[in-house]
C-alpha cells in the first residue's frame, strides 16, 4: 500500500509538472547546455534544503578532494559542486552542469578513495558525456499520457524511484520538480552506463587514482547487493559482472592514462 501511495504521488507530479510544462524549458525542442544546467542548478537547491547534510570531516573532506581532481581531470568547465548526503542508500549522481551528490550509505561499501573516484568519475561522465540532458530532452518530447501509462506499468513490477528519493521529489515544485522527476526516476539506457563507466576509468585514472581499482569495485557492490539486483536483461544497467570484465578489458588505456597522471594516489586513503 505504501508503494501504490508513493507511485500515486509521483504520478500525480509528473502529470502537474507536464500539464504546466517546466517554467523556463521550451517544450518539443532540445535544450540547451546553459538552460538544462539552469534548471539542473535549481533542482539541485531544491534537494540540498531538503536534504540531511553528512558532518562526518574526514568523509567529507575525502568526498571534496575526489570530486575537485575528477572535475579537474575531465577538463569541463562546469560550476561544479559536491555535497554529501546523511543517507543509508548505497547512492551517488550528478546532474547536468555539474552537480553532484554522494550518500553516505556508499561509503563503507567503497573502502578505498580510488574506488569513490571511481564511482565519481562514472557520475562525472553521464554529465560531461550529456546523458543526463538526452534523457531529459526525451522526456519533454513525450506525451504526458505516455509518461503516465509508462509510470502505472512500472508501479504493477517495481519501485519506480527510491524511498528517500521518493519523498525528495514530492516536496519539489515548478521547473526544479520536472527536471529532478526526470532525472531521478527515468534510468540512463544501458549504453549510457558503459559509456560512463568507460570514460569514469580513464578520469579517475587522468586524476591519479589507479584504474583498477573500478574493477574490483564491482565486486564489493555485489557483495553489498546480496544478490537481489534483478537479471541483466531486465535492467538497463549491465550486470556487476559485465561491468567488472569490461573495466578490465579497457585497463590497458586507461593504466596508460595513470601513467601521465601529474601526481599519484593510488588506492588513496581507507575509507573507515
């Protein structure tokens, strides 16, 4: 019951955000880089005011650094933020323009500094590669009967966002509210994420942090999974596997990458 409630409620959203249309996004055109980045910049006020902010220093200070070095590495110049959120979920993204967040639940799951810059670089690179603004882009050129078919049919299999998500986006409003619903609750296609994953290496790598170590990251997410993440072909995310050999088989160029690194880190700190 919770659930259907909490479905209901983003359906109900979505249909008064789309019905209004966004306050500054022309609807049935692509935007802009500068316009999404201003409505990503917006909804990102929206969930840091309504978001427990993490006082752990050392977490933190760790989260601050990394995401400084990925940025600097990526060569986007972006207005950049990070901030880390009082949160169990096992989380980590950033929105178009530069935004990002981690969720404290991430952190004993990493173990390493080299492992956050590889979970920071993968998020860094759905933004400077614009998934985030083609998924959105998309979803302003959809119907909002289509929207709302696709939210009942994914309520009758699963969640369609996250709980802590889930009471984020239902206190947003106006433009924040349509560009945070999108990008919280439409998934990046599965060539999104391979690419992502792909140019994370070699950022985490270019920022000096060894590549490697985005490898065996994989191992400890399945671990803290438990096994319950869902088949590969009903995701649109590759499966921990996949994404392991993959980031093993692109190790070459990115240890390539390491090499010219203008400082190394290694694995970086533990994380405790």
């Amino acid at each position: 019951m919770k659930t259907q409630l909490r479905l209901f409620t983003l359906i109900l959203t979505l249909v008064s955000v789309l019905s209004s249309g966004c306050a500054s996004l022309p609807i049935g055109k692509e935007p802009s880089d500068a316009e999404i980045n201003a409505e990503a910049a917006k909804a990102y006020a929206e969930v840091k005011a309504k978001s427990k902010l993490s006082t752990n220093a050392e977490w933190n200070a760790m989260v601050q650094r990394v995401a400084n070095r990925i940025a600097a590495s990526s060569g986007e110049k972006f207005n950049w933020e990070t901030i880390l959120i009082e949160s169990p979920e096992v989380n980590a993204w950033c929105m178009p323009g530069g935004k990002m967040a981690v969720y404290t639940g991430i952190m004993p799951v990493l173990k390493t500094e080299a492992a956050l810059a590889a979970v920071m670089g993968h998020e860094v690179a759905h933004a400077t590669r614009r998934h985030g603004k083609q998924r959105y882009a998309r979803a302003i050129k959809e119907s909002l009967a289509g929207l709302v078919i696709g939210a009942g049919a994914i309520a009758a299999g699963q969640l369609l966002c996250k709980d802590a998500t889930c009471k984020t986006l239902t206190g947003l409003g106006g433009a924040a509210a349509g560009l945070a619903v999108t990008f919280f609750s439409r998934k990046f296609s599965r060539d999104d994420e391979t690419d992502a994953d792909k140019f994370g290496q070699i950022y985490m790598a270019k920022a000096g942090y060894d590549p490697s170590e985005a490898g065996r990251l994989w191992d400890r997410m399945a671990a803290a999974s438990g096994g319950q993440a869902p088949p590969e072909f009903l995701s649109t995310h590759p499966s921990n596997t996949t994404r392991k050999s993959a980031l093993n088989s692109w190790l070459p160029e990115a240890q390539a990458a390491y090499q010219q690194a203008p400082a190394k880190y290694g694995l970086g700190a533990p994380i405790k």
